[in-house]
C-alpha cells in the first residue's frame, strides 16, 4: 500500500469484521415477518418482507449500521449498509460477509469496499466455475486491509462523496434521457418531412413542382409486399444465410453474426426470396411496440433472404424514392396506422397484412422534392445521433469520474485534514483492545431463536 496520509492508519478487515452475528431459522417463527436483506432484493434497495413461513433456511441476524459486502457472482458490486429498522427483524442471507463496528463510519466502509483497489483484490479471491456459482473468499478478504482515517474525517469524507454521487446520479439520469429524447426528435423531424414543413421554404420557388398527392402505398411499388421463407433449420451451416427479425427491429439494418441465422438450403438465383439493393423491408409481425418496423436493404444482391415475420415491397423508381417511403414507413403516423389495424392481440403477436400495407396512404410529392427531404432527414438525423453519441461518452465519463473521486477520497485529498481530529491509530488501538476483550463466539450447534 502506497504511504497514508497523516493521521491515517492501515486496518485489516479481520478486526471488523463480526465474526458471529447470530443467526435464526425464520421457519420456527412461521407468523412473524422479517425484512430479509436477500441477493436479488439488493438491485430493488430494500429488503423483502416476508414471513418466516415464507424463508427457507436459517439466516444471520443484522442490525442497522452492519454493512453486507456480496460474496456471491462478485464482479457484480454489492456493498450494502443495513438502514433503520420498521419494528421487525432483519435477516440476511448467507451470501453476504458482515462489518459491524460502532467505532467507524458505515457508510465510509461500504465506500473502502466499493473502491477500485480493493474491488480488483477482491476478485482475486474467487473461486468457482462461473455465473452464480463464483464466490469470494471471505477467509482471504478478513486479511485484507483498507485505509482508515480519523473518526471525524471519515464522516467529512463519506458527506463529500454523497454530495458528488447525488450530482453524478442526476447527470446520469439526464443523460440517460437522451436516448428517449432521440427518438422524439427523429419522430419530429420525419413528421415535419412528411406534413410538407421540412421543405416549405425549399419548395416555394419552385412551383412547377406540383402539389402533394396522398397516394396509396398500391400506387408507387412494383413489386409486393410479399412474405418471406423461414424454412426449417436443422442446425447445419449451409450457404443460405437468412435475416433474424433483430437485423430490422432497430430501424437500421444489421448484419452480423447475432442477426444472421444460417440454414443448409439452396435456392435459385431466380427465386422470390432473394434480397436486392433498396428492397424495403417490414415486420409484419411483432410486439406492438416493434409491428410495422420498417428498413431498407443495402446489403449486397442474392446473399440474403428473409424471414416469413416480415414483408417485402419494391418502390416504383419512377414514382417514389424507396428511402423517402422506408422513411415514411417508420414514421408515427405509419406505424398508429399498422398498430391500428394490426389482427391478433399483444399476447398473441399482433400482426398486418398485404391488405393492409397496400392501403397505407403515402404523403407523395415530385421525385425531386422526395430526394431533397430525404438529404434533409439524413442531415438532421446525423446531427442529433453526434449528439447522442457524446451523450453516451459523456455517460462514461460520469463513471469514471465516480471511480477517480473515489480514489481521490482515499489518498486523503478529498476533505481537509483537521490536526484537532483524533489520530485513527488510537481508534485502531480502542477497536483492537475491544476485540480482545470480546467473549469468544462458542462453537458447536447453533441455538434457534
């Protein structure tokens, strides 16, 4: 450990951590209800409250102040201070490792487990074979040590580190928001586009345009729609490579390997089936949230073929761009009108047919008005994914700062130092002298409550 500031000690977990807590098998008291600080219940913030009835085995007693560091599937963080009791029990599962100690902040503990050193030292303890079988070892983690501070100094520490974690928790929030706010402002753009606005001022000039004709979607293709094949897989890998319903559900075409399945099929190169460049693609079936998604294809010609959960419709060059009408197809006036008359229902995947699709009325205006909103689309949508993109490196930013304050509060530079506080080694010295004077836990069968 790199030298402690003034003032501070180094302490080994060993002297705080309670080595017998107690325990009670919850099912002898079947009416009473414990507030039960379990594994899943950490992502929820509060215990679960369930009566002993409902508590399979015997569970260690806690008390408010003891902090639960998560043995269990550790490269998950879980630091927890127990809070105040409501009148009942609290309990925890045998999963957690528990620090009580009256003599040291709760709160400044929960935030020395939770700092990069000791979190990179702690997995080095772990043992099993994965997943929820990955355990620390709590034997190795008592000798770990951690950087302890005056009693007073950890107090000015942890108000410092809440004060920060609070501004970084609503810049997350914020940023979080953006994604939401991303698609509002594409849908907005598209509405703009579609209602004529976008290029009002673009159009005014040029009158020999022509007004706008609100067509059926029937009038501007030359081919579909039409269903696609999803023939049988028999777990080979052929040639034929075939869309998963993920390569469109994001409104952009993705081709990879977890969008892709591949299937020991061949077809001609005369078959319906085969994508071309500027095919348009639908989800003819789905959740309502995802039925009607809608993407061009600009992959390559005759390497792909699609699924029987989507429909595929070929602009008529000659009266539609197939970007203005994919573009229009995923806007929210399309999609309110493919939910609207979607058949089925959400639990039983709701889904539009080739009736339905031709009858789509189409917002038309001339070829050379139709190539300039889809420029004009583009632009603004490339301006507002830049700026969702910082905002997700700004997100990441957020953490790292988090982590770096962090380390910053334990070498001592996050608070002034006090030279009236009372030195941590003469704590260190009250916590071992109460450990030696401690009655030694007796071993042998565990008394129930």
């Amino acid at each position: 450990m790199s030298e402690l500031p003034r003032g501070w000690v180094s302490l080994r977990l060993k002297e705080i951590v309670k080595e017998a807590v107690g325990t009670v098998d919850p099912r002898s008291c079947p009416d009473e209800e414990f507030d039960l600080f379990s594994i899943p219940s950490f992502s929820d913030g509060k215990p679960e409250i369930l009566p002993g009835m409902n508590i399979g085995s015997t569970k260690q007693l806690v008390q408010p102040n003891d902090v639960l560091l998560s043995k269990i599937v550790p490269h998950i963080r879980r630091v927890w201070v127990i809070p105040e009791a409501n009148g009942r029990r609290q309990i925890a599962s045998g999963e957690w490792i528990v620090y009580r100690n009256p003599n040291i902040d709760p709160h400044f503990i929960k935030m020395a487990l939770s700092e990069r050193s000791f979190r990179t030292k702690f997995l080095g303890t772990v043992s099993g074979v994965g997943g929820s079988l990955m355990r620390a070892s709590p034997k190795q983690v008592a000798e770990f040590s951690v950087p302890l501070p005056p009693l007073a100094e950890q107090k000015r520490i942890v108000a410092k580190l809440e004060a920060l974690n609070a501004k970084s928790a609503r810049a997350r929030t914020e940023l979080a928001r953006i994604e939401t706010l991303v698609s509002r402002y594409k849908q907005a753009v598209l509405s703009k586009a579609f209602s004529g606005e976008l290029t009002r001022e673009w159009r005014s000039p040029r009158a020999t345009l022509g007004s706008w004709e609100n067509l059926p979607l029937s009038r501007l293709v030359s081919d579909g729609p039409s269903n696609g094949w999803s023939p049988r897989a028999d777990g080979k890998i052929g040639g034929l490579k075939s869309l998963k319903l993920s390569a469109t559900s994001s409104g952009n075409l993705r081709l990879d390997e977890n969008t892709i399945k591949y299937l020991d099929q061949t077809l001609p190169l005369n078959s319906k089936f085969w994508l071309l460049e500027n095919d348009i693609l639908i989800q003819r079936a789905n959740s309502l949230e995802l039925l009607g998604t809608t993407v061009l294809f600009d992959g390559p010609p005759c390497e792909f073929i699609f699924p029987d959960l989507m429909m595929r419709i070929r602009a008529n060059e000659t009266k539609v761009s197939p970007k203005y009408l994919a573009a229009f197809l995923n806007s929210d006036s399309a999609r309110a009108y493919f939910r609207a008359n979607a058949t089925g229902t959400a639990g039983n995947m709701p889904k539009i047919n080739g009736t339905t699709v031709r009858a789509t009325r189409v917002p038309t205006p001339s070829l050379e008005e139709q190539h300039e909103i889809v420029r004009r689309i583009g632009s603004a949508f490339a301006r507002i994914d830049r700026l969702a993109g910082e905002a997700k490196r700004a997100l990441k930013l957020v953490g790292r700062l988090d982590e770096a304050i962090l380390a910053k509060a334990f070498r001592g530079e996050l608070v002034p130092q006090d030279e009236n506080d009372e030195p941590a080694d003469r704590l260190l010295a009250r916590l071992r002298a109460e450990r030696a004077a401690a009655p030694k836990a007796k071993r042998g069968r565990k008394a129930r409550a």
